[in-house]
C-alpha cells in the first residue's frame, strides 16, 4: 500500500453555449479583433488570431494588456490559446484556452470553452473561478452582440 497521497485534480472548466448563427459566423466573431473588441475586449485587441502569433487583449475594467499565445486555429472549429495564469509567488506560467465551434442541425453554432492548466493551490483555484466567471459572461455577451447587437460587457464590471 502506497503512502504518497494522490495528487491534487487538475483545476479545468468548461463552458458553452448555442448561439444562432452559422459557425463561420461566429467563429469569425472570436478571430477577428474589431469584432472581439465589440463585445468582450472593451479595452481592444490587437491581432487576428491565427496559428503562432502573439495577440495583445485589454478590457475597459481590467487595465493592462494581456499577452495572448495563439497556439492552433482551425478555421471554423477550433481556436487554442495560452495566456498567463495566477500569480502565486512562484514561477509565471501558462494555462490552456481551447475553444471549439459545432455546426448544429439548424443552424445555430455551439461554442465550448474549455481552459486548464492552473496550479492547485489557492491562488490556481480563485484564478480559475474568476476566469470561467469571464468566459461564461464572454459567451453570453458574444451570443447577445451577434444576434442582436446588444452589448452587455461596458460597465459590467465597473
């Protein structure tokens, strides 16, 4: 019998929503960076997102620019990013974003977000609260401005 205790569970989450418009459509929503500054970087993004580049994202609330990793892009189904995770006193480090992009029978486009890779300590664990917080607000609000125009991100946080 084995004395060393299990290691902790990887902190991951996973998100999603139907949004009702065709995939390229939606997927172009997340690539684009005027688009994406539109509904969810208020702040801005500098840089389509495309395989290897290093894009810059700002939001209005969170000041600073956010370094963002963009590790694979397959037109229409899958966006992967990594970007940097919670600062707990130890060497900086990257989680993972992958998002996928489904084709539903009638029409709509169903994204998940999925991101893992914090630490498991505290600082990991608030870390990943807050971002599922903001990928789920990230999902709604894009699902409001592309079918309606609606913005729901200015002033949500401040």
């Amino acid at each position: 019998m084995s004395t060393t205790p299990d290691p902790a569970p990887e902190l991951t989450f996973q998100v999603a929503a139907r949004i009702a418009r065709p995939v390229h459509e939606v997927f172009e929503a997340v690539v684009d960076p005027a688009t994406l500054s539109r509904y969810f970087t208020t702040g801005g993004a500098q840089g389509r997102l495309e395989t290897g580049a290093t894009v810059q994202w700002e939001f209005a609330d969170f000041p600073g620019a956010f370094p963002v990793h963009v590790v694979e892009v397959v037109p229409d189904a899958r966006v992967v990013l990594r970007w940097e995770g919670a600062d707990d006193g130890g060497p900086a480090y990257e989680t993972t974003v992958t998002m996928t992009f489904d084709a539903l029978e009638d029409g709509r486009t169903l994204v998940t977000v999925a991101e893992s890779g914090w630490r498991a300590n505290d600082a990991g664990r608030k870390a990943s609260y807050s971002n599922c917080e903001g990928w789920t607000h990230m999902l709604c609000a894009m699902k409001a401005w592309v079918e309606h125009g609606v913005d729901l991100r200015t002033g949500f946080y401040v």
